[in-house]
C-alpha cells in the first residue's frame, strides 16, 4: 500500500498563488499567507470575514499556517476564526500544520479548540500526515491532545502504517509508546510490520517485533 502522497503534496501546495486584483477577503487571505499582520487587521477591523477564503477555497487561517505566519495565525484566532473550517480538499489548519511541522501554530490551534480527530473525505488525521512526515514535534502535542493513535482512513492506513511507510523510526517509537495497535491490519490485511520487512526497514521492524 502506497500513502497518498498526493494528498501531502496538495497540502503543501498552498504555498503558493499571486495576488493581483484580489476581492476583500481574497485580499485578506494573501495578507495572512504572507504574514503582512498589519493589512491583516485592517481588514478585520473593516468587518472582513475571518474565515474568508481565497479563489481556491482555501480560509486565510490555512495559508498563515502553512506558512508558518504565528502572528498572523494569533490574529485570526483572536478574530474567532474559525479553527475547524476546511480547504476545498477537506483539510483542516491542524493538518497543515502537522505537514508542514509548524508546533507552534499547532499549539495555538489546538489551544483554541481545533479537533485534533478531524477527518479528510478519504479519512487521514492531523495525526497520519505528521507520522507519515516525521514531524514528532506536531505528534507530541496531538498526543498529548488525546489524538486517535489508531485512527484509519478509508484503506486502514494508520498513523503507525503511516510513520512505517514514511521511514520515520523517532515517530514510530512515538506512537508506540503512546499505545499505538501495531496489530492493527489495513484492507490489505497488512500490519506496520509488514510494511517494514517489505520495505527493508530493519530498525523499524525490529522496533515493532518483526521476524
């Protein structure tokens, strides 16, 4: 079984997109993507939207995290943004900071109610995309947030199938020893630690007790 990858990539995606001609809240949105806090408040304290979106469906709060823009991020929280609002793909601001390993923001969202369970229409979790990108860091505090350590996504990927398949050894440990099932199967009816032995991890198979 293969992660979808595609589904990181277009996370990461959100990097991008000009500004030229923009709408208010499309003029909102490139101020929070790139960090410009002062335009950013302007437009709040003229009644902007907070969760305006831009022309791809994207809500300014994902374009400051993935971004890692925390000032702008804690000027939309304080704005009521809302934490939970979805990309047009279905992500939430907590997945984009799981991929793109930004704690700080992480914190931030979770502190103001981000649901660290939150799914995709294909069923990944905040949790799976910082396994399958090795960023410990985000997987401490969703951890710690009480996160499903075996949530599975439509095809059973868990995060600890997800931290295998990634290569990670530090996020499999994590997962572990957060109480991960390294038992549980996907619809292939393989384990993290067949997924280890096909892929010649030796470390990690060991970690997880495969002969």
């Amino acid at each position: 079984m293969i992660f979808r990858a595609a589904a990181v990539v277009a996370l990461l995606l959100l990097f991008a997109v000009p500004a030229l001609g923009l709408t208010q809240d499309e003029r909102l949105v490139d101020a929070a993507r790139n960090g410009k806090t002062d335009i950013l408040r302007a437009q709040l304290g003229r009644g902007v939207n907070p969760n305006a979106k831009d022309k791809e469906g994207v809500p300014a709060l994902m374009r400051a995290t993935v971004n890692g823009r925390q000032e702008a991020v804690k000027a939309l929280i304080s704005a009521k943004a809302d934490v939970n609002a979805k990309s047009s793909d279905g992500s939430t601001a907590l997945m984009g900071a799981a991929v793109n390993g930004q704690p700080e923001i992480a914190r931030m969202l979770i502190a103001a109610g981000a649901q660290v369970d939150a799914r995709t229409p294909e069923g990944e979790t905040a949790l799976t995309y910082a396994a399958a990108t090795g960023k410990t860091q985000v997987m401490k505090l969703l951890v710690a947030a009480r996160a499903d350590v075996n949530a599975a996504n439509g095809t059973g990927l868990t995060p600890l199938i997800a931290a295998v398949l990634g290569n990670s050894a530090e996020a499999v440990r994590l997962l572990l020893d957060a109480g991960a099932d390294k038992g549980k199967k996907d619809r292939a009816g393989k384990t993290a630690a067949d997924y280890a032995r096909q892929g010649k991890r030796g470390a990690i198979a060991q970690m997880l007790g495969a002969k």
